[in-house]
C-alpha cells in the first residue's frame, strides 16, 4: 500500500514538473524579447530631377551595389518621358552611378551594400559640355545629352562607372528619334566609334570627328 501511494506521489511530481516546464518555455516563445524579428532593409532608391532634361521628365529606380572611389554603383531602370508620350524610353544598365555623398550606406560582411538611406532623393542636373581639350572626362550626372554623331538632333549618352578594366567609365550612346529611341536596325549603340567612347573621347565638332584614345 505503501509502495502505491509513493509511486502515485512520484507521478505526480512529474507531471506537474512537465506542466510547468511546458509553460516556462511558452513563455519564452510568447516573449517579444526572445523572438527574432528581421529589420526590413532598404536597398532600393528612386531618383527624380530638379527640372526636366532636354525635354524629358526623368525617373530611376536604382539598387545600390558596392561602394568605389567615393562612387556607389548599383543597377537601374531610367525612364525618359515627355509630356505628349503615353510609353517612356526605357533603359537598363548595371553601372548606374552616383556620388557617394547623396546617401548613406550601410555595408554587410562582404563589403556589399546591404542597407541605403533615404530611399528617394531629387537631384540638381548639371548640363554636360566638353573640356577645354575637347573631351568628355569623368562626367558626375547619370546620363547626359549630346549630338555625338553631328546630325543636328542630340543623342542620349548613360554613363557606365567602372565598366571597364581599372574602373574606366565608358559611356552608351543611344539614337534618339521625336522623342524615342530609333527603331534597332538604325540604332548607333553597338556601332563601331559609338561603342568606344571613354572620359577621354576627343570630340571635334567643327570637323566633325571622333578619336578614340
């Protein structure tokens, strides 16, 4: 009889033990200290312009990549609209660029950018002119308007940080048509001298000539 009662007391023992172990640990799960939560990282910009440009009013969605030379380089969409347009020219790249000072960045273990602020800002567009020794040189705007091929009509050049071997900035030159991009049999891009041009391009608009260095 004994021997019953102390078995019993045991069961007991246990089984409220369980009880109140199972209840520590809801607890800690219930506990907002003891759960995980993941900070949403922002690694996406939209940048706009202070004015429209040649025309165009201007919109990039851009991804911030890695930080080079007090350069950030990510890829991006830049959308070209005019206001008589229903479609904008619509143009990828993967060396997107800007000056490291428009926004704060935040990099991972990898030395890539992992977090970005703000996540929208409005830029004050400088227009592009040769230098003094005729060449187009580090150019800091995204992109820039420029009659490279001497037809009268300005083209769309987008400039492509670190694209080339030591960070050399080429830029991508595209036709433009009433406002749009000329159709691709027609289009200059992937032409030979078009498909060439670096900071230190020397254009000669009264002869009408392209050296490529």
């Amino acid at each position: 009889m004994k021997t019953s009662k102390l078995i019993f007391i045991i069961l007991i023992t246990l089984f409220i033990s369980g009880c109140n172990e199972n209840k520590s640990e809801s607890k800690k799960v219930n506990n907002p200290e003891n759960t995980a939560v993941e900070k949403i990282k922002n690694k996406r910009v939209e940048i706009k312009f202070d004015r429209e440009i040649n025309g165009y009013e201007v919109n990039i969605n851009w991804s911030p990549f890695k930080e080079i030379k007090n350069t950030i380089i990510g890829p991006a969409v830049l959308r070209f609209k005019k206001s008589d347009q229903n479609k904008p020219i619509e143009i990828i790249t993967d060396y997107f660029s800007i000056p490291s000072n428009f926004i704060e960045i935040k990099n991972n273990q990898y030395k890539m950018i992992d977090d970005v602020s703000p996540n929208k800002i409005v830029m004050e567009y400088v227009d592009f002119q040769l230098k003094e020794d005729q060449t187009i040189g580090q150019i800091k705007m995204p992109f820039f308007f420029f009659d490279i091929d001497f037809d009268g009509s300005k083209e769309l050049l987008i400039t492509e940080y670190g694209r080339e071997r030591n960070f050399v900035t080429k830029y991508k030159v595209f036709k433009l048509e009433n406002g749009s991009l000329v159709e691709t049999t027609n289009q200059i891009t992937d032409l030979e001298t078009y498909d060439n041009i670096y900071t230190d391009t020397k254009i000669d608009v009264e002869r009408r000539r392209i050296n490529n260095n």
